[in-house]
C-alpha cells in the first residue's frame, strides 16, 4: 500500500490540492485533533514539558525536606495547604507521594512519552520519506490516551487522601491493600487507571511505529540506509510492544487483588497500620508480581535510552561532519541490547530470596549488556575523534549524554553484581546509578534532539545564548547533584527515606545533602530558562532561512522549512545512499537524495 | 503517484502488518498471564480441580467459527455476496455462542464448590476466571468488528470492494481461536 492510499484513505487532503498550497483547516483540526504526525508530534512534547515541570517540582519539594529535615518553611504551608504540617515541613505521607509520583511521571510520561512520542512521530516519516504514520488515525487515539492519562494521573494529586505513596513500583503490598496507607486507597486506583491507559498509549503508537518503518520507505530507502534515529527508534518500538503487555496482566491481577478479594498477590499477612490486622487472603506472593513488574521494567529503561543512543548518533556525526563511526555496528550494539533487555529484569530482584543459582546467570547476562553498551560508547568516541566539530547546543548535549552514558553504565556494573548487590541494593548507589544513567542522560537525549529538530518543528531557531547556559549548568548541576550519592549510597544509606538525622550514622551526610539540594534548585531555575527560551522562541525565535540549516544528508531537511501535511510538497524523493556521506570525495556532505556519481569511491 | 515504487505494491498492507505486530502485542500479555500462572502453581496451597467438559463444546464452537470465518472470506473474494452474508453472520453467531459457554463453564467450576473471585478463592481459579475471561473479551472484541465490517459493506455511502478489512478481521479471528486453544490445552494439562 502505497504512503497516498494512507492519507487519503483518511482524507487528509481533498484529492486536486493534496500537494503544495494547504487547504484550509480549522483550528480544531489542525492543533487539537490533528492526524498529521508532526502535529502529534508537538503535542506530545508539550505534554511531556508540562509533567518535567510538575516532576522537577516535586523532587525540589521533597530535595527541601532531604535537605532541611529541621527547617520551618511556614510559608510552604500556605502555598500547599494539607502537604504541610503546621511546623512548615512536608508530611511524610506527601513526600512518599511526591517521591513516587515523581519517579512515575518522569520515567513513563516525560522519558517514555514524551522523548519517544515526540521523536518517533517526529522523525521516523520524515526520515524514512513518508507522507504520513501507517495509520494516522491510532496515532492520534495514541496521544489522545496519553492526555487521558495525564490529566487522570494530575487528577489523583487532588484527592482528599493524597496521590499513591508506594514507589514508582507499586509493590504489593502497598500497592494492592487499599487500607495499607493513605495514598493505597483512591490515589492508587487513579494511578493505575492513568498508568493502563498510559500502557494503551504506548501500545498504539509502538505498532504504528513499527509498521511505518518497515512498510512506508520510500523507494531506495533499504533498512541499511535508514539513520539511526530510526533504527533505535524501531527497537524501541518493538521493545515496549512486547514489554509492556506483560505489565498491564500484572496490573490486572494486582486490580483482583485489590477489588475482588483474590490472592495472587496477597497473603495472610498480620498489618498493624490503621489497625488493618490479619488479612483473610491466603497463599499469595508478592515476588510474583516483582517479576511482572520488572519484565517491562528492565526493558523499559532501554525504551527511555535507545531513542535518546540514535538522536545522540545522528547529532554527533552531522556536527562533527564525520560519517558514524561502524555504522553495522551501532545497528548490532542496539539488537543485542534489545534481545538482552528481556532476560535480565531478576537484577533487580537479587536480595528477594532469588535462589542464588539462578541469580548467577542473571548476572551474566546483565554483565553482557556492558559489550554492546562499550561498543556504541567506542563508535561515538571514534565518531567524534578529529572531526570538524561544530559545538552547537544539541552537539554540547549529544557530548554531555556520551559523558554521563558512561558515567552510568560503570556503576551498572557494580550492580550487576550479586554479591556486590547484596549490600548496594536499595540504597542511594541505586538512584545515583540510575539518575545518571537513564534519568540525566535521557533528558540530555530529550534537550539534543529538541535543540537539533527545533528549526524543523517551528521553522524558526531556539536562542543559543540561552542554550549554552542552560547547558554547562545543567552538566554541572547533574553530577554535583548524583555524584555524591554514590558516596553515601557506598555508606550504606538507604533511599526511600523520609528524615536521616534520626539516624547516628547517616548526620555526617547532613551537609552533604543540603549541599544537594541547593544545587537541584539552581538546576531547576535553568530549567525554567530553557523554558523560556522555548516558548520565547517559537514565535521570536531567528528565522530558518535557509532548507537544510546543520548541512544534513537525512530526508526531512529535503522538505520545506514549514512543511505541510503530507511533508513534501512534490513527489516524494527517492534516496541513492546511507545517511552518512560527510567529507566523502573531498565534500563536505552529500545529501541521501544525491545519486550516486559515475566516479564516486567505495559507497554504501 | 509516481514516486510509488512496485517494490512497495507488494509488500504487505500496512494495517495487516500492524495487526501482525498486535497480536504479537497480546501474545505477551498472555504469555505474562501463562507464565505467572506456572510461577504460583509451584508455590504452597494450590487447588487442583477438574474443568467443566463444556469448555470442550467451546472449543469446538470456536474452532468451527474458524471455518466458517475462512470461507466468507473465500466467497467475498469470489464476489459470492449471499454465501459471504450467510456465514459472516454464522461467525458472529459461534463467537457469541463460544463466549456463553465459557461463562456457563465459569459457573459450573462455581457450582462445584471452587469459587472463582473473593476472599475464600484459590489462585488457581482465579486465573482461569481472569485469564479465560480476557480471553472471553478478545473474542467479543472480534465479533464487534466483524459485524462493523459486515455493516460497513452495506450501508456505507460507498461500496467496499477491497477484502482487507475482513482478512484483517479474519486473521484476528484465527487467532483468538488458536489462543483459546493454547489456553485449553493449558489449563486442562498442565
Ligand atoms: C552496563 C549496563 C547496566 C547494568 C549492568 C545495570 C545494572 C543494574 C542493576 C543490577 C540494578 C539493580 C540495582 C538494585 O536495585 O540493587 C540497576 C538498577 C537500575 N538501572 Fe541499571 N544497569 C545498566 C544500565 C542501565 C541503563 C542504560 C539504564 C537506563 C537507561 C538503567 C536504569 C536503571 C534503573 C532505572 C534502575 C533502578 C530502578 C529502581 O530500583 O527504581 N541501567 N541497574
Ligand atoms: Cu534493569
């Protein structure tokens, strides 16, 4: 079926101007419940904006009580009402909430919606030359669940008993016993509302996803010619595809468990908060539902990752104009994380009693990951390595993801030790590793991509100025703030912790933590200015003059600066080559719609 | 339009390749369920009972709605329109038919004293209710989008001649039966 049949089966256009001038559409159908792919796009960045707000407030929130468990902030008590107590310090069921769903939003709606949501409906028809998704119409139910379960997830921040309070991995008990704790009972049941809507979401657009990229190139678009944004893209597709049904027959289950009386979860368990007493469930195993938690969940972090590995490739070669150094390889590196992704989710369950057998060869495979991980490590480096670097925002950010890729990953290591787990498991080692690895270097991924497509998503360019402050802070400020926690992690410092100066030998990190906690606000701040620019920039930004602004060889600089629905406003280009002819035959890039001259040396 | 390519002709239609990639999509979700379900079967106080033999009077209704929904759609590429009709409806009829007795099955694996839901029910039995269940509105889902497709094809402004949407309808169809069977085989054996 050909890219036309798609649109018109869904009359996008009327059929005599379908190319060139656009035919007029209403506001309604252009900004609200628009199909085309680079509108969805938009929307779902926003969203994405708006939660990385609401999320970064809420850990400056529960940093102020990390940082200053003695402070009266009486003034909070005004602003936030019942999240207060009278002395001006967060309750500790607030904090819970805001730790959890701080944790719940950032991965799933920021890092998983909207860096995925907006780069995959973003780039993957312009790149691989299509009018628009295989199915614009589900991409845009995709968006339209995501919004659902923002504003049911934003909802639950209103409840009279608060926001679910039991981690972003709503374990069982916590998470099925409505009377565990405040935040259990109608908090929880709008989380997992959000969160199966959110998996619904996802679903939709994963399948969209993949049936683009392998249906709708356009001609001479072989897999191996496509660019790596696209390639990630697709294992990253397939990756939540198949992970994250398993998490939703966990959520079932944990819904029976809750609402039905069932024990799948659940056992004759004796709670003595608000005076519960013996449960009448009988036989249940709460370890059953850490492994269907951690099925998505492993994989799920490499769905926050990937998309952020191939804009961070593509970026690194286009603004270093050297082709990607192995490009087989880097295709390999992200195959076999994705193939690893799905066997190793028991590293998060090596301290459940996990038979120690067993566990040995969880470990092996989670330490294999480090081989495809190095590998593309090695490929960005040697891409980089004497090219004419260009060192714009998005290539600062590409550079700085690179940084703190490996930053990350060397503590992953740690980890993936059982033996070492044993005593780093549950503390602040954890959240260091995985702020660093997946948490920072996801938004780097997120701020490079933005950076880099911003002159294509609005026609006009964000303030560099602006950009590199925003840059060098947030750099800086990412490891001031994660780099310490190893340290404490390393001392035995447990997270999940609501007031450490009870503790003897936690008061030498006092300092430590308020130190942390004024540099997450100075970090927040910049946020705020990126914010600005953005915003600012949309409608005052400097215009793009000119079609192709980073000298790309990729097809969506082929477009118009302001492109239509339906992306091209003739034929749609025909591609002779891979994405990476840069400083080939003494050019310095020759674009994939170039055929391939008579005299040209050795070509992919 | 030209920049078309014949490359592009043959390959699959994208939307049954994106029913492809969804059922791959479900299989996980009950191969979640599956697995879950061996995980508590080793664990203490599991109940070991037999299943109703309606679930066999299912499982033959749907493996015949299988046949009759592979017909139709062999008479609607032949142009058959009143044997397409017939059996369309026949499908649509058995899944209905198919749902009824599993729950009527539900209720005799009630009757014979092992609750399915509530605080007194053992895992067991739940996951053959929610499992089954599932399973149950899967093959609604099916018949819902049988009949829009057999609607559509008469009361539509236009006529439809392409049989995508029904192959579509009837690979899906295929697949929740042999979904059912996987399931049967499942419970009953293992
Ligand atoms: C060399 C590669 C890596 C290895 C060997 C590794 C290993 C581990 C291990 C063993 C844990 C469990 C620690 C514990 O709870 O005791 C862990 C936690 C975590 N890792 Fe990694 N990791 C690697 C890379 C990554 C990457 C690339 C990401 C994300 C993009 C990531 C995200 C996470 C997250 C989110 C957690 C913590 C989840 C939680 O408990 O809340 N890791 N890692
Ligand atoms: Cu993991």
């Amino acid at each position: 079926m050909s890219n036309e049949a798609v649109l018109h089966s869904h009359d996008v256009h009327s059929h005599d101007d379908h190319h060139g001038h656009h035919h007029h559409e209403s506001f309604i159908s252009k900004y609200v419940f628009s199909q085309d792919h680079k509108m969805i796009a938009k929307q779902f960045l926003i969203t994405g904006m708006v939660w990385a707000i609401l999320g970064g407030l809420m850990s400056v929130l529960f940093r102020f009580q990390l940082g200053y468990p003695d402070a009266e902030f009486t003034w909070m008590k005004d602003l936030l009402g019942k999240w207060v107590n009278d002395k001006g310090q967060i309750t500790a069921e607030s904090y819970y909430s805001l730790v959890t769903i701080h944790g719940t939003v950032l991965v799933f709606f920021v890092l998983t919606a909207g860096l995925s949501g907006t780069f995959a409906n973003l780039l993957i028809p312009l790149q691989v030359g299509a009018r628009d998704m295989a199915s614009p119409f589900l991409n845009m139910l995709s968006y339209w669940f995501f919004l659902a379960a923002s504003l049911v997830m934003l909802s639950s921040l209103f409840v009279e008993t608060g926001p679910f309070s039991g981690g972003w991995t709503a374990y069982p008990p916590l998470s099925a016993l409505a009377s565990a704790q405040p935040g259990s009972g109608t908090g929880m049941d709008l989380w997992l509302i959000a969160m199966a809507l959110f998996v619904v979401s996802s679903l939709l657009g994963g399948l969209n996803y993949i049936a683009t990229i392998l249906n709708m190139r356009t001609k001479g678009m072989s897999m191996t010619r496509m660019p790596l944004t696209i390639w990630a893209l697709f294992f990253t597709a397939i990756l939540g595809v198949l992970s994250f049904p398993v998490l939703l027959s966990g959520f079932i289950l944990l819904i029976f468990d809750r609402n039905y009386g069932t024990s799948f979860y659940l056992s004759d368990i004796f709670i003595t908060a608000n005076n519960v007493g013996a449960l009448p469930n009988e036989g249940g195993n709460a370890i059953l539902y850490q492994h269907l938690f951690w099925f998505l969940g492993h994989p799920e972090v490499y769905i926050i990752i990937l998309p952020a590995m191939g804009m961070v490739s593509e970026v690194l070669s286009v603004n270093s104009r050297k082709p990607i150094f192995g490009y087989m390889a880097m295709v390999g590196s992200l195959f076999a994380i994705t193939i690893l992704a799905f066997l190793v989710w028991a590293h998060h369950m090596f301290v459940t009693g996990l038979n120690p057998f067993l566990g040995a060869f969880f470990v092996l495979l989670t330490l294999l990951i480090a081989v495809p991980s190095a590998i593309k490590v090695f490929n960005w480096l040697t891409t980089i390595w004497r090219g004419s670097i260009r060192f714009t925002p998005a290539m600062l950010f590409a550079i700085g993801f690179v940084s703190l890729f490996i930053s990350g990953g060397l503590t992953g290591i740690w980890l993936g030790n059982s033996a070492l787990d044993i005593h780093l498991h549950d503390t602040y080692f954890v959240v260091a590793h995985f702020h660093i690895v997946m948490g920072v270097a996801g938004i780097f991924g997120m701020f490079c991509g933005i950076y880099h497509w911003y002159p294509k998503m609005y026609g006009r360019y964000l303030n560099n100025t602006l950009g590199y402050i925003h840059f060098w802070v947030t750099l800086a400020g990412a490891y001031l703030i994660f780099w310490p926690m190893h340290y404490s992690g390393l001392a035995g410092m447990p997270r999940r912790y609501y007031d450490y100066a009870q503790w003897e030998s936690f008061k030498q990190f006092g300092d430590l933590n308020k130190f942390i906690t004024i540099v997450a606000m100075i970090v927040f701040a910049v946020q705020l200015l990126f914010l600005f620019n953005f915003f600012y920039s949309i409608w005052k930004g400097r215009k793009v003059r000119s079609q192709n602004p980073w000298g790309a060889t990729t097809l969506e600089w082929t477009t118009p600066i302001n492109p239509g629905h339906g992306n091209w406003p003739g034929e749609i280009p025909e591609v002779h080559r891979w994405a990476y002819d840069y400083g080939k035959d003494g050019q310095e890039f020759i674009p994939q719609t170039t055929p391939v001259g008579s005299n040209e040396t050795n070509h992919h | 339009m030209t920049t078309v390519s014949s490359h592009e002709r043959k390959r699959l239609h994208p939307h049954k390749f994106t029913m492809w990639v969804a059922l791959a999509s479900i299989v996980m979700m009950f191969a979640g369920l599956t697995s879950a379900y061996i995980v508590k079967k080793a664990n203490a106080k599991w109940l070991e009972f037999e299943l109703p033999d309606v679930f066999w009077y299912s499982t033959i209704v749907i493996l015949l709605s299988s046949l009759t929904v592979h017909l139709s759609v062999r008479s609607f590429k032949a142009r058959e329109m009143a044997r397409y009709r017939v059996l369309i409806g026949i499908t649509a009829a058995l899944g209905v038919m198919f749902v009824v007795l599993q729950w009527i099955g539900f209720q005799q694996i009630e009757a014979g004293g092992v609750p399915l839901f509530g605080f007194d029910s053992n895992p067991s039995a739940s996951f053959i209710g929610i499992i089954g269940g599932l399973h149950g509105l899967h093959v609604l889902g099916g018949v819902v989008a049988l009949v829009y497709i057999f609607l559509r094809a008469y009361i539509g402004a236009k006529k439809v001649y392409s049989s995508t949407g029904l192959e579509i309808a009837a690979t899906y169809w295929h697949f929740v039966d042999g979904l059912w069977v996987y399931l049967f085989i499942f419970f009953k054996w293992l």
